[in-house]
C-alpha cells in the first residue's frame, strides 16, 4: 500500500532546492503527485509545499535521510502524513454561528477532521454540543489564569491537533498563544483596525461602509495581528441596516473560517514572520 505524505518547507533562497528535494523523495522510492513553491525576494525565502507517494513505510526512512539535506541547507522543514485523521477543539463564546457551521462541516465530511470537544465560556453553549455529540467543557474560574489551564487541558485531553476560536471572545494569554503557535485559528470580521472594539457593525454603518469582510488568522500574543490566512469581502449598501450587516457579515465568517480550516487540515498554509503563503 501507498503512503501519501506531505512535506513543508522553508529555506534561505539558494540554487538546487527544488532538485534537492525531488532527490530526496525519489532515493525512497517516492513519486511526487503535486508540488508547488514560491520565492519571496523582499524576505530571501524559498518555500514549498510537495505532495508525494512512498511505499508503506518509506515515509520513516525518508524522514531520517531529509534530516541530513535539511541540515546541510539550512532548511526548515514538517512532514506530514495526509491519512492521519485529525481532530479539532472548537471554542466559542455567545456568538454561535461559526461553531454550528464548522459542526455541520465535519458531520457531513466538508472537513476532513472531528470534532474533539467543544469548550465556551457560556454554559448554553452545552445544548450545539449535545446536538452533535461532542463533550463540552465550560470554560469557568476567577481568572484568566484559571480558565486557560481548564481551556488547554480540555483541548490536550480531546488529542486535538487544531484549536478554532470561532468567535470566542476572551484574549488569550502570550503563554498560551506560544503554545498554540501555527495550529489555532482565529476568525473576526475584517473592520479591523479600521473599527476595533465594541458594535463594530454600528460603527461601520454611520461610517457609510461599501465594503464588509472577514479574516481567518492564525493567533499570536499581537491581538487579532497573526498571519493571516483567508479573507474575503462582500459589498454592502446604505440600504443594509446594522441588523442586515450583522447577518451578512456573519455568512462571510462562516464562509472565511471553513475555508482557512480546510487549508490547514490540508497542509496548504506556510507561516513564516507574519505573512503566510498559501498553496491553493
């Protein structure tokens, strides 16, 4: 049996990378199915991401033969195995949309993961859990301190590999940012910095806005300032009152977060710095 696997990569731009890699893949019998790169000049940055076939048990020997060109080219590198099912932690607060839709995703197989446990800080969140079967924790304590550690033990003892903020509406730590570096996802609406705080469709109303969108990001310590992995906008007009607003901008989230997921689950994303480059 085939095993598929994808390997990531990020290298000081130099010339033979491309060879480099495609020799190392074929020393172990691999056959390339995709490839795709990108150069960025401003950064000096080769990056790429190479889907590729081995025999069942290849991949291991692959992995240790790469170490030795990873080193010798300074490259950064992952490899992942495409079959391994994956398991996402779905966190939310009052605003439901987003964790009916990525629930409604993975039940009917849109996304190729399961859902582990749904956490929030809002007990009613519990009956979306019991709707499609998942644990649920609440996320409670008298301090923040208290109510990341229940946060991040429901997500380690869920096996979780992504964590979705979908409209969880508490800041995370810097620890637990750094924790969850290049595998939580934050969704928000794309206002920002332009309409940062609270009522940002009202205030984007009385500014006459043609424009409304929504951002998928990875989260860091930088509040709402991660690499950004999907955005998307839709145009509005002085017809659309706030609760229109409100309603459209929550379609586009739905729509913006899946998408960022799915990129994910599939190995398309490549953060480096603050940017990402991603293999669509």
């Amino acid at each position: 049996m085939a095993t598929r696997s994808v390997l990531l990569v990020v290298a000081p731009d130099q010339r033979g990378l491309v060879a480099a890699v495609a020799e190392a893949i074929g020393a172990v019998g691999g056959n390339i199915v995709d490839a795709d790169q990108h150069t960025d000049a401003d950064a000096a940055l080769f990056l790429q991401r190479v889907d590729f076939e081995t025999a069942e048990g290849a991949a291991e020997h692959f992995a240790v033969r790469f170490a030795d060109t990873a080193k010798r080219l300074d490259l950064r590198w992952e490899l992942y195995d495409a079959a391994r099912p994956r398991r996402l932690a779905l966190v939310a607060s009052r605003e439901l949309h987003c964790l009916y839709d990525v629930l409604a995703r993975c039940a009917a197989g849109e996304l190729d993961a399961t859902v582990g446990v749904v956490a929030s800080n809002h007990v009613s969140t519990a009956e979306v859990a019991a709707r499609f079967e998942v644990p649920f924790v609440h996320i409670g304590g008298v301090d923040r301190g208290e109510r990341e550690a229940v946060l991040a033990g429901a997500v380690e003892e869920a096996g979780a590999d992504v964590i979705v903020l979908a409209r969880y509406m508490q800041i995370l730590s810097a620890e637990l940012c750094a924790e969850w570096a290049g595998r939580a996802i934050n969704i928000h609406h794309s206002f920002l910095p332009a309409f940062a705080g609270a009522r940002p469709y009202h205030q984007a109303h009385r500014r006459g806005v043609k424009l409304i969108g929504a951002t998928a990001h990875y989260v860091t310590a930088d509040l709402d300032a991660g690499p950004i992995i999907v955005q998307d906008v839709t145009p509005v007009s002085h017809r659309d009152d706030v609760y229109r607003l409100r309603r459209r901008g929550a379609d586009l989230e739905r729509v913006v977060l899946a998408r960022a997921i799915g990129l994910h689950l599939e190995h398309r994303v490549l953060a480096y710095g603050n940017r990402t480059v991603v293999f669509d």
